[in-house]
C-alpha cells in the first residue's frame, strides 16, 4: 500500500496532469467532420430533400458512428488510436496492413478534388468569378493541378509545423464563415428577402427515395466522416465514460445546426429544382456572392471566403501530402511494403513514396482528362470520393464488431452499448449501411443514366478502384521478390515497364479524339493491354544468380 505522501504525491500528479475537455474534444471533432462545401454537394445532390436526409444521418448514422471510435480509440490508445491499429489488434498483421492502404489510397482522390478545390479557388479570389476555369480546357485544368502538386511537396517540408497550424486556423475560420452564411441568409429573411425555392413546404424537403437517391448517400458519408481522427485523443479525458458521450452530443448538435439549417439557407438563394449545373464546383462562391448583393456589399463576402478557402486549402494539401505519404511508409511494416517505397534521403523524407502519390494522382487525373467539361472532372473526382472513403470507414465498423465479440480480450475505459449482442447488431447495421452506400456510389452521378457518357464514368469508377485498391494487394508480392533476389526488378525491366505505362497514356490520349462510345472500348483495350505487358515483364526474375 502507499503512504500517505505517496498517496499525496499521486494526487498531486493527477491533478497536474493536462485534460482536454470535453467541449474542447467536441470542437475537434466538428472541424474534421463536416464544412461548408460538404452541404453545397449535397444540396446539388438531393434539393432540399438533403435537411430529412441530414436528420435520418445524424441520429441513424453519425452518432453510432462516433460512440464507436470513441470506445476504440480507448481500447487501442498505446497503438495511437489509428484505423490499421485498430485492424491490426483484432484481424493480425496483413489485414493491418491493407486497411493502412485502403486509407491511403481513400487519400489519393480527396488530395487530387483538394488540388483541384485550390486552382477553382485562386480563380475565384484573383478574378472575382469563375471565368479563369472556364477558359481551360481539361488537360490544361489537370497541368495546373499538378502543378499545385509539385509546388506544395517541394515546400512542405521547409514549412510543415506553420502549414498545420495555419491549416487548423483556416478550418476553423472556414466553420466561422459557414455559422455566419447560415445565420446572415436566415436574417435576411427579416430584411424583406424572399425564399427561392417554391413552395416550401413539409413536401419540399421529403427526398424521392429510388436508385438515384442510394447512389448520393456514400458523399453523404463521405461528408460526415473523419471522427476516427479523434480516437487518440478519447483517454486523454479526466473521465471518458462520463465526457465522451458529452463531447458526440455537442457535434451531433453543431452539426444538425450547420447541416439542416445550412440547407434550408442554401434554398433561400437557390431555386432546389432548378440547380446550377456547376453548384458543386462553383456552389460555395455563388452562395456568398449572393449574401452580399442580399446585403449590398457586393462581392465583400465571396472574396473573403475565397482567400479563406485558399489558405486553408493550399495548407492543408501540403500537410495531407506529407502526412499521408509518412504513414504508407512507417504505418505498413516492413513485412508488405516495398524496401524501394520505404527509402528515405539524407533528409529522412520517404521520395519514392511521394513520386508514388504523384504518379497515382496523376492516374487520376489522366482518367478525368476524357470527359467533356472541366465541371465533369470536379463532379467526378468528387463522387469518387463518396465512394472510396465510406468504403475504408468500413474498416472501423468491421473492427468495433470483432471487439465487441471477445469483450474481455479488449478492456476499455469507456464503452459503448453495455449489451455486447446489442452493440455488435449495430456495428453491423452501419457497416452493412456504408458497404451499401459504397457500392450504389460506384454508379455514376450528376449525368443522364445509361447515357454514352454515365457509361464512360461507370467504366473509369471500377478502373480506378481497381488501381488504388488492387495495388495494396501487389506490393506484397513485390517485396517478396525482394527478399528472394536482392532486388524486386532490375533497370531494365524499371526502364521497360515505365515505357509500357507511357505508352499506354499515349495510346489512350490519343484515341480520346474519338467517339465517346467508341472511346470507351478502346481505352479499356489498351490499358489491359498494357496491363498484360507489365505482368510478363513482372514475372520474370530481376537476376539470373538468387541473392546468396
């Protein structure tokens, strides 16, 4: 037993030791999760349909949701709360491993749409319009994409600590200008302003539940995930069991705030049934634009949210850069990752791994350059993401079940759902929910159905899915071959292989001139093709003499 003056000594400790809050636990949260462009999309999406949708979410979806990382992140707080540790702990050291590349791969999209967010950006904030991303084409839309791509990987590492901190100020400067949309269009209904979309009755906001309807509801995941971010952070509470559920229910609160009355503002100046085609791309500056013609201020307002989007965005790209790139090399293992991928230069930076991001979001892009309007890429970029992302969040939901089985092999501080049968019937309805939304998301949205043109994005979703994912599933076998020969290829076959991939590009940007129809078959012949050349130059040994 202590003494009294260790006792003492402990107490002292304890009340020394830094909390967080649970209010503070609950802004942290509100900031990953949800934001202003997130209730453009949907709107664009749904009409005013979205405010029952964001209703059915929050309580069917979010909170469940959120509880269940909080009780993670307790359970596995020595591993750092992360997704591929949680996997790690309960399904062993491969599955660990993929979900750490399905997560990254899930960042190879929102990168590139965050990429393309900065140049639509800087258009608005130097032209006061959209004019500068109307007068590119897409190939030139995708050079300066990657343009921001280079810049910000050759800078981040100069200015990584300024950029998180100016990217969290910027973020929570962007939920101070979303509060002040919504409470600034609600009071302008005061000043004699009038709502746009009519009539505006209980009708109005009831969706249409068909086939479109469950191919929008993945970006509606994808909008209100990202609470796992906070998991680490769950012990760090005095007392979790009692403070966590307080933290969710304030999120839950600031985000119905900022969704079904952000909505309803969206359709004060939007007609819901007659929607601009480009309100995904261009939706949040029209919006502020319009509060200030409501206000006579002019463009005041959209140029303050315009350089906002920009500072924040631009630091935010090149923290998520580096950020990601570091955990596909440190958070893998040696075991499945590559030794190529895992090298590091003088400055401990992992190059390979960044030309590795480089050339998968150039993939993307170089799959967006084929559509016929630069608003088709923004549209189609961001409903990739709608379907990637909910389909790694799976991964908390598949996790929380297997604890939740064997409860006494994983003690928590806090826990949600005493009832252990109850609590895994609900992390399988949200994981049944989300695999749903991920695979209804695949169809395309924002074109006309089974048009030669939803066809096209169909065909380039299942390609790029395959891509991200199936390479997770390659690279293992890749550093087998390492630890076999010494080396997983040699020049040669690097030069041979990198000469196959350009001239697939080629082939396929070449037959891009042709019939949309047409150009589908033959892009995908080519690119199996390609395919078929680099498995055959593969599969061959780097060496003819084994490693001895």
């Amino acid at each position: 037993m202590l003494s009294k003056q260790g006792r003492e000594k402990m107490d002292n400790l304890e009340n020394n030791r830094h909390y967080i809050s649970w209010p503070v636990l609950a802004m942290m949260a509100f900031v990953t999760v949800i934001g202003f462009d997130d209730i453009i999309y949907n709107f664009k999406n749904q009409g005013m349909g979205v405010i029952t949708s964001w209703v059915l979410m929050l309580f069917l979806y979010v909170i469940p949701y959120s509880l269940m990382v909080g009780q993670l992140g307790s359970i596995f707080n020595k591993e750092g709360g992360g997704l591929s540790s949680w996997i790690r702990g309960t399904n062993g050291e491969f599955l660990g491993y993929f979900t750490a590349w399905t997560y990254w791969a899930a960042s190879i999209p929102y990168v590139v749409d965050t990429a393309n967010s900065v140049v639509v950006g800087l258009g608005w904030a130097i032209k006061g319009s959209g004019k500068f991303q109307d007068t590119m084409s897409n190939g030139q839309f995708a050079l300066w994409t990657l343009l921001v791509f280079v810049v910000f990987i050759a800078i981040q590492s100069r200015f990584k600590r300024s950029l998180e901190l100016l990217s969290s100020i910027g973020g929570v400067a962007m939920f101070g200008m979303t509060v002040l949309f919504v409470i600034m269009a609600l009071s302008s209904l005061g000043m004699g302003g009038h709502i746009a979309t009519q009539p505006m009755n209980l009708g109005a906001i009831v969706p249409k539940f068909d086939l479109k309807y469950l191919t929008t509801v993945g970006l509606l995941i994808y909008a209100v995930n990202g609470c796992e971010l906070i998991a680490p952070f769950v012990t760090k509470m005095k007392n979790p069991r009692r403070e966590f559920p307080k933290s969710m229910l304030m999120l839950v609160v600031m985000t119905a705030f900022l969704t079904i009355f952000g909505s309803f503002s969206l359709g004060i100046f939007f007609d819901a049934h007659h929607l601009p085609y480009d309100l995904k791309m261009n939706g949040s500056y029209y919006a502020f634009q319009a509060l200030g013609q409501q206000y006579h201020v002019g463009n005041l307002f959209m140029y303050l949210f315009a350089w906002t989007e920009v500072i924040y965005l631009a630091a935010l790209l090149a923290v998520l850069l580096d950020a990601m790139t570091r955990m596909l090399v440190a958070d893998t293992g040696q075991k499945y990752m590559p030794r190529f991928l895992r090298k590091t230069n003088q400055a401990g930076l992992p190059i390979n791994g960044y030309l590795l991001t480089c050339f998968l979001s150039g993939f993307i892009l170089f799959l967006g350059v084929f559509l016929p309007e630069m608003n088709d890429v923004f549209n189609w970029l961001l409903n990739l993401n709608g379907i990637i992302s909910p389909g790694v969040t799976c991964w908390i939901f598949y996790a929380f079940m297997r604890v939740r089985k064997d409860p006494k092999r994983y003690p928590s501080q806090y826990v949600f759902i005493k009832n252990n049968k109850l609590a895994w019937w609900v992390g399988f309805w949200a994981l049944a929910v989300t695999a749903l939304a991920t695979v209804f998301g695949i169809a395309p949205q924002d074109v006309t159905e089974f048009s030669a043109l939803w066809w096209h994005e169909l065909v380039i979703n299942i390609v790029a899915i395959a891509v991200l994912i199936g390479l997770g599933g390659i690279l293992p076998l890749v550093t087998k071959r390492e630890e076999k020969y010494g080396t997983a290829f040699s020049k040669l076959q690097w030069i041979t292989m990198l000469l196959s991939v350009g001239i697939t590009i080629i082939l396929s940007v070449f037959v891009g001139s042709t019939q949309l129809a047409e150009r589908n078959l033959l892009v995908v012949g080519i690119v199996l093709l390609g395919l078929v050349i680099l498995c055959m130059i593969g599969w061959k040994k780097p060496y003819k003499n084994k490693k001895p």
